[in-house]
C-alpha cells in the first residue's frame, strides 16, 4: 500500500509533456462548455459529407382577397378570348363553306343550262335557211321544253294563279279590273307574270290582275 501511495504522488508531481497539457485542456474545455459539443454535433449531422441536408421549411404566404379576385379575372378573360377566337374562326369557316355551296351549286345549274344554249345556237343558225315557220316553232318549243326540264329537276315550279282567290303570300297585284262574272270578284282574272317557287318557297311572286 506504501508502495502504491508513492506510485501517485510521483504522478502528481511528474513533469507533464505537452500533448498531455493540450489533452487535458480541451477535455476541460468541453466540460466546461457543453454547448460547444452540442454545436458541433449539430454541425456535423449538417455537414454534407455525413449526410444529406435536409431543407428548411418554406413560410406559406396566404393570398389577399384583392388577389385571388385578380386571378380569378385573369383566367376568366384568358377563358373569353380563347372562346371568342374559336367563334370567330367557326364564324368565318361557315361563311367560306356557304359561298364554296353557293358557287358549286350555281356551277351545276349553268353546266345543265349549256345545253339549252347550245340548242339556241343551232337553231338560230338553222333558221337563217330556213322557210318554213312551223319548223321554227317547234324547235323553239322543244327547246323550251328541255330548259323546263332541266329547272324543274332543280325543284322549280311554276305557280298557276288564274282564277284563284288573291293571296298575297303568293301574288302581286298589279291592277284591278270589273269582274267579268260574279264568281270572279276579289279573284285573279289575269296572269301578266308568271310566279315561281323553288323547293315549295316562294322566288317570284305572279304578278295578277284582280277582279272587283
């Protein structure tokens, strides 16, 4: 037991070398300062090369009112101005298909009517020679028959308006005449110009002459 309480005191009073002065100062450092190991520990578990950082969470901010009514307007304005641009190209696309409709239809109608022209040709040359009037006037009536044909295939359709009641969504009333009968009276006496209607809607009105 001397012998150990020798062994102490010696250690004691043992000159110390320098690295066991800085190893005692920082273990006393860290004694002394806990919060320092604390900071370093933190710093650590941060530090990339330990492992990933994870990121501070972002303060949501919340919209004002005034705000979210702006966006609100935005996106109804963005909404009315893609609508109104559709229209307007639906508008112009049916305008183009109507007028292309009309051009074709107008095209196969004079293609048809070619050959009535062509009929009046021939027979304008044919009648320079020829004497005979009877000849004449059928080639004109044949010629009128194949162009009443040709119309009346297209839907139109002459209107018959002598005799009947006056109607005026159907005839025009050019004057007015005594009755020749009593049957007669407030009815067309006289055809002056035949009406048309094309596909049963009115596109000349017969103008009459009524009685009274």
């Amino acid at each position: 037991m001397a012998k150990n309480l020798t062994t102490r005191v010696r250690n004691i009073f043992r000159p110390m070398k320098p690295e066991d002065v800085n190893e005692t100062m920082n273990t006393e450092e860290n004694v002394q300062n806990p919060e320092n190991t604390a900071h370093e520990a933190l710093t650590d578990a941060h530090n990339p090369d330990l492992g990933e950082k994870e990121p501070a969470p972002q303060p949501v901010e919340e919209k004002s009112e005034e705000e979210k009514w702006k966006e609100s307007a935005a996106d109804w304005r963005d909404k009315y101005l893609r609508l109104y641009a559709e229209f307007d190209n639906f508008r112009k696309r049916s305008q183009k298909e109507r007028s292309d409709l009309l051009q074709t239809a107008s095209s196969d109608v004079i293609k048809e009517m070619l050959t009535v022209l062509d009929d009046f040709d021939r027979a304008v040359k044919a009648n320079e020679k020829v004497e005979d009037i009877a000849i004449v006037k059928e080639g004109f009536v044949l010629i009128h028959q194949k162009l009443y044909r040709i119309l009346e295939n297209k839907g139109l359709k002459p209107m018959n308006a002598n005799g009947l009641p006056f109607d005026t969504d159907f005839h025009e009333a050019i004057t007015q005449i005594p009755a020749p009968t009593q049957d007669l009276k407030g009815k067309v006496v006289d055809e002056v110009e035949k009406g048309y209607t094309l596909h049963d809607k009115v596109i000349r009105f017969a103008k009459v002459v009524i009685g009274q």
